[in-house]
C-alpha cells in the first residue's frame, strides 16, 4: 500500500486546518492509500521557508518514511516559487511525490510537474502584489497625513518636562524613571529637539 504524509497549514493561531485534514484524509482513504503522519503547522507564515512541522515532514522524507505529499494548496506548502522548487526538487530527488488536491497537482505526472511550476509562479505573484498594494496603501495614507504606527507614549506636556529636567542636569535614566517612560523614549524626545 503506497504510503503518503499529509501536510495542513493555517497562519493565525485561531483559524483551524480541520477541513483541510479532513479533505486530506478523505483523499487518502478514497485512494487506498495509508496516512503515515499528519504534519500540522498552526499560526506560521508560508513565507517562512523554516517551520517545525515541515521541518519534520523533511526530515521524514529524508528517512523514507512515505512515498507521497499531499496537501489541499500550494499555498499551504510554501508561498515563494523559489521554495516551492527547493521542495520539490527534493522530494523527486528523495522519490516523494507531491499531490495538490485542489489544484489537481500531481508531481508523478510530466503535467503535474509543470502544473506546479505554473501555480507556483502565480501564487509568488499574488504574494507580491499584495505587498506591493499594502505599500501604496500606506504611502497613501501618509500623504493625507495620516500618523501611522504605535500611537506616542509623550504628549506635548510631557516632552517639555524631560527637556526641562535635561536642562537642570537629569540623566537619561533618571528622566527615564521620573516621567515613567523607557530610556529610549527620552533619547528619542531628546534628539528630536536637535
């Protein structure tokens, strides 16, 4: 009986890889295949090339534990096409086929090969718009005047009492202590005057 490993991945600790097991094990279990292990990443970034339990799944390939990979996206799997082709370069290399249920990728086929290389591009494309529109986004928002980022712990008040006490021969920390802010706040209120 072929053996396959199936792999599920969520980025944010409250979303739940339940359907994407469930349509996994299903897979297998409509293939006659047996499920050696399920390798479960919970609130990582597929943008991370290095994760424990695709860590693990590697590391499992390596010792000739399955003879395929399932997962239900690419996407799941890696979201760089560098990476992508790292994986599957070694999973041919190791005899480990890769099936992508939803894209209908199987790597033990010429198509399936070229399938994944193709979805790989566009989900790196994806990936990159994406950041590129955040980008503009926020360069956006600043020209309108928007303040972005951490609100400020000083208000106008409390800047012009450590530039006082600065000027009466305080220390940085002691400002620091006196006003209830970290040192670094006051380095910064400090430079800023310059």
């Amino acid at each position: 009986m072929p053996r396959v490993a199936i792999y599920a991945r969520v980025s944010t600790q409250d979303q739940t890889t339940d359907p994407q097991l469930h349509a996994l094990q299903q897979y297998a279990a409509d293939r006659g295949l047996g499920v050696v292990d399920r390798y479960v990443d919970h609130g990582v970034s597929g943008s991370k090339g290095r994760r424990p339990e695709l860590d693990r799944l590697l590391a499992d390939a390596r010792r000739r534990r399955f003879d395929a990979v399932a997962c239900v996206k690419l996407d799941r799997l890696a979201r760089s096409v560098r990476h992508l082709t790292t994986l599957a370069a070694e999973f041919e290399a190791l005899g480990v086929d890769l099936v992508v249920l939803d894209q209908g990728i199987d790597t033990s086929t010429p198509t399936g090969r070229l399938l994944f290389h193709v979805i790989g591009a566009i989900a790196e494309l994806e990936g990159d718009l994406i950041r590129e529109r955040t980008r503009a986004g926020l360069a956006a928002a600043r020209r309108r005047g928007k303040r972005l980022g951490r609100p400020s712990v000083t208000d106008r008040r409390k800047r012009a009492r450590i530039h006082r006490l600065r000027a009466s021969g305080h220390t940085v920390k002691g400002i620091a202590a006196l006003v209830r802010v970290s040192r670094a706040t006051v380095e910064r209120v400090l430079a800023s005057a310059r």
